[in-house]
C-alpha cells in the first residue's frame, strides 16, 4: 500500500546523484525545510525554464543519477525530468502536470506519452499504479497536480518505482542548485589577440618584416 509520503531519449547524459533530505515528500507533511515554490531561487530558475515553481519535483532511486540535459518543461508549464541507471542504462521519469486522476478518468490518460493505448488503473493506498503501452507508473493527485514516475515494464520493476514514487518531493534549496540550471550568465571570457604586444600602450604590432 502506498502510504502518504509521497520517454525521452537522452542524448547525452551528465550524471549527476541527487539525495533527498528533509524536503516535503508527495502526499505527506513536510519531513523538514523546502524551496518555496513562489519565491527565491527555485522560482526564478523554474520560471526562466517556463516551468511553474509548484511543479518542480525531485526523486532518488538507487543506482539511478539525473540526466541533466531531460530537465525542461512539460506541456505548458509542466516538469519533466530522467533519471537513468547506470549498469543497465533503464530510464525513471518523472513528471509533474496539472490536473487530477480519478477513477473516472484515470483509463482515459495514457501512460507516459503514447496516446490511443488501452491503460489498466489500480489504486494502490494514495496513488494509482497505471500500466500501457509496454510502460507502468505511479500518479500521485496532489493540489491541481499529478506527480507521476514511469518506466518500461521490463526494464524498471514495479517495487523501485513505487520507491521512486515514495522517494518524489519538493526540492530543497540545495537539490534545487544541482537540478534546475542557474539563470546567471556564464561569466565571458576575454578574446586572446595575438597582434596585441605585452607592453607599450597595447597597440596592434603591425610589424612588417623585411621583404614583407
């Protein structure tokens, strides 16, 4: 039972580990301080992306690292982000988007991206376990959003990524750093001039040699 806690490819892959420590899980009270969705650091960075703050999301499972070039945007201000095994190379999405799941509805939303395919829903404690179209996740409703963890069915088992779901939460100010990309410019880096003489008044050195 779930308890209250809470595909791209990817060309190029940036390992880079994230843990989760005291931030708010999805579906539980806050096990300690996370990054307020409308202000400060996390806000100005998901807002760069035109991601909305309250939907960014974080998760760990073991010997997966995020892909760094999967984080962006989903739908119109969505999240999205991968995470990827490093001995087997199988995929852990995560998504977040508005909207709800319900009985009613949850047949109706196809798993992962393939439209058109026959989806089976079953509630497991707070969230739905979903399988389609050769894939299986997690949704769980929250606030006018739905956090959901998915991968394929025979390269993800169903016990890492009912972790993966427990493990999703709200990213705290250090996760935030290593997750979403910084919104500074990138500090330039002067032109190196070769005709440009190491004293003197700087001057271009025109010097034409003899016969030149």
């Amino acid at each position: 039972m779930i308890r209250h806690a809470r595909v791209l490819p990817v060309l190029a892959l940036a390992p880079l580990l994230l843990t989760a420590c005291g931030s708010e899980k999805a579906g539980a009270e806050a096990d300690g301080p996370a990054a307020a969705p409308g202000t400060g650091e996390l806000a100005s960075r998901a807002q760069a992306m035109g991601v909305a703050p309250e939907l960014v999301y974080v998760t760990e499972a073991p010997g997966f690292t995020l892909a760094q070039q999967s984080v962006g945007v989903l739908g119109d201000d969505g999240f999205s982000a991968t995470w990827v095994d490093g001995e087997t190379n199988a995929l852990l999405r995560l998504a977040v988007d508005r909207g709800t799941v319900t009985a009613d509805t949850c047949p109706e939303q196809p798993v992962g991206d393939m439209s058109g395919e026959h989806t089976t829903c079953e509630r497991d404690g707070s969230a739905w376990y979903r399988t389609g179209a050769g894939r299986h996740e997690y949704a769980l409703p929250e606030e006018g959003h739905v956090v959901r963890v998915s991968a394929e069915t025979d390269a993800v088992s169903r016990d890492v990524l009912r972790a993966a779901a427990l493990a999703a939460h709200r990213p705290d100010a250090a996760e935030t750093d290593r997750l979403l990309p910084s919104v500074e410019p990138a500090p330039s880096t002067p032109v190196e001039r070769g005709d440009l003489p190491p004293f003197g008044d700087g001057a271009p050195d025109n010097h034409v040699d003899v016969g030149g």
